[in-house]
C-alpha cells in the first residue's frame, strides 16, 4: 500500500491512503522525478509538501505542484501534482558568480545544502579552472555544470532528496526474467538503434593542425556501424574526455529494453541490471535508465528502460 503524508501551510499533516490513480516517473535524464495522484475528496488547506511510504518504507519525498479540486458527475475528488526535491534547484535562480578552483563542497554548500538536499558523497573534489554562474542560471545549472565540467557526469537527486555528484544512487545487481529472476516481467522490447552510434570522432586540437587526432568506438567499428563527428577542441583543456563522452551519449541512446512488471517496483533508478529471456536469451551489463510507475483501479504495473551500461 502507498501512503502520502502531505504538509499543509499550517504546518499540520494530512495522511491520505488508498489513491485510485498515481503516476510516478523517474529518468536518469531529467533532473526532477514526478509524481501524480488521485484521491476522493478531502477537504484540506493548501499543501506544500509530501512523503509516500511504500509499506512504511519512505521511498519519496517532494514539494507540492498543483492542487485540484474537481466535482463532477462522477464525483468529487483531489488531484496533487509534485516534484522530488530536485525541483527546488530547477526553480530557484543562482546568484551570479565565479568561482575560482572550486571544490564539491563550496557548490553544495551554496547551490544545494540550503535546500536540504543531503549527501554523503566526498566534497573534496576540486576543478582547477574557473566556473562561472551567469545572471538567470538555476542552482541546478550551476551543480550540473561543475559535475560535468570537474566528474565529467551528470548529478542525480534521488526521490528521497539525497545528492549523487557523479549520477549513481544504486548498488543494486539485479536479474529481471520471465521465468526466474529477481523481478519478474510481463512483456519486453529490445531496440537497438545504429544510427545514435558513433564510430569515431575527430578532433582539431590546435589551430595549426587539422582534425587528425582520434577516438574511436572499437565495439561500434567492430559491428560496423560507421557514423563520425568532428570535434574542435582547440579552446578545450580535456579534448579526449570530451570524445569520449559523445561516443558514451551515442552508445547510451542507441540501445534500450523496455520492461513492463506487474505490481509495484519503486527504487531501482540506475540499479545494474542483466536479463535473462528464454527467446532473447541473457544480456548482461545494463542499467535502469528510468521508471514508470502505474496504479489505475483495474492495473497496478511498473515499465523500466535498461540501457547499456558504459564501461
């Protein structure tokens, strides 16, 4: 059973069980998880924020988007909208500024903490250049650059609000089969797309020199896939990491499963993955890319992407 304890404006809570409909969706790609639901009427304040419990388990928490009263002839019921706690760094504007040298925790301790996000990462970590914060960039701009440009990664803020400067979150291993696994699916598609791939990348590293240096995507040139890019890199301290990360882009949009599972599977976003199918046989080294929860009053499933994990 999910249970959602929303805050009101007062400071009081409003516990509310059995929702007909809820939607919950998480992708590694998209900073803030989102969540909907539906409930018969309540007559309540404004609410502000929320927790959903998954069989006493917190496995959410997020601030209030939109509140809907509806009464029609079906009835009369309230909607909620919301976001995981990402949003609040989506939402609110950084104050302009340049940072010389900056270590992980100077970027959390003004562009994060103070939203009470947490995080047990190291915040030693430091990028020997300047980043600049400019005029009407979000504090999630201002993290998400400082990650890519210092870790060469993407940030991710758990459902739960917790920080991962790097994107993992999970130290999850899990078999998904139709027969014997960990979690058992209904239903699965395998696409592989050839034309996201890329062969190689050429990159001009100096203003005297064409784009002679390469990098190349082994697996890809081996399965024949021929797809190039060029790369001026000339104003670029990290020309190589900069290849590397279209050729992992490309590998990462190229490959995917979808999965659909009966029942409720919640905190599995960026688990490692294999599956073992008695038609497509075992794939291993995957990734739940993103999650797609589903109650109505006549389903109740979950769709996962797996994606290629890049090595």
């Amino acid at each position: 059973m999910l249970r959602f304890v929303f805050e009101d404006i007062d400071k009081n809570n409003i516990v509310m069980d059995n929702a007909i409909c809820v939607n919950i969706t998480q992708e590694r790609e998209v900073p803030a998880d989102c969540v909907s639901a539906l409930f018969d009427w309540k007559n309540c304040a404004e609410l502000c924020t929320f927790r959903i419990f998954s069989d006493g388990e917190l496995v959410f928490r997020g601030v209030v988007d939109e509140q809907e009263r509806i009464v029609s002839s079906s009835g009369a019921f309230l909607k909620i909208s919301g976001r995981s706690p990402a949003a609040l760094l989506l939402d609110n504007e950084s104050v302009p500024v340049t940072y010389n040298h900056p270590s992980a925790g100077i970027i959390y301790e003004r562009h994060v903490q103070p939203f009470g996000i947490v995080t047990r990462e190291n915040l030693d970590h430091t990028y020997f250049s300047e980043l600049v914060v400019t005029k009407g960039e979000s504090n999630w701009q201002a993290l998400s650059r400082f990650c890519k440009s210092c870790m060469f990664a993407s940030p991710r803020i758990s459902g739960r609000g917790e920080l991962f400067f790097d994107g993992e979150e999970s130290d999850k291993n899990l078999v998904f089969s139709d027969t014997d696994g960990d979690i058992l699916y209904r239903s699965i598609e395998e696409r592989i797309r050839r034309c996201e791939e890329i062969s190689r990348v050429n990159i001009k590293v100096s203003n005297a020199s064409g784009y002679h240096t390469k990098v190349e995507n082994d697996d890809a040139l081996k399965r024949g896939v021929r797809r190039e890019r060029y790369l001026n890199a000339v104003l670029t301290d990290t020309p190589f990491n900069r290849a590397d990360t279209m050729i992992k882009n490309g590998r990462d949009k190229g490959y995917r499963i979808k999965l659909r599972c009966d029942g409720r599977q919640l905190d599995l976003l960026g688990a490692k993955a294999a599956v073992r199918d008695s038609m497509l046989g075992e794939i291993r080294d995957l990734y739940v890319s993103a999650l797609y929860y589903r109650l109505s009053p006549n389903d109740e499933s979950t769709y996962l992407i797996l994606k290629r994990r890049n090595s």
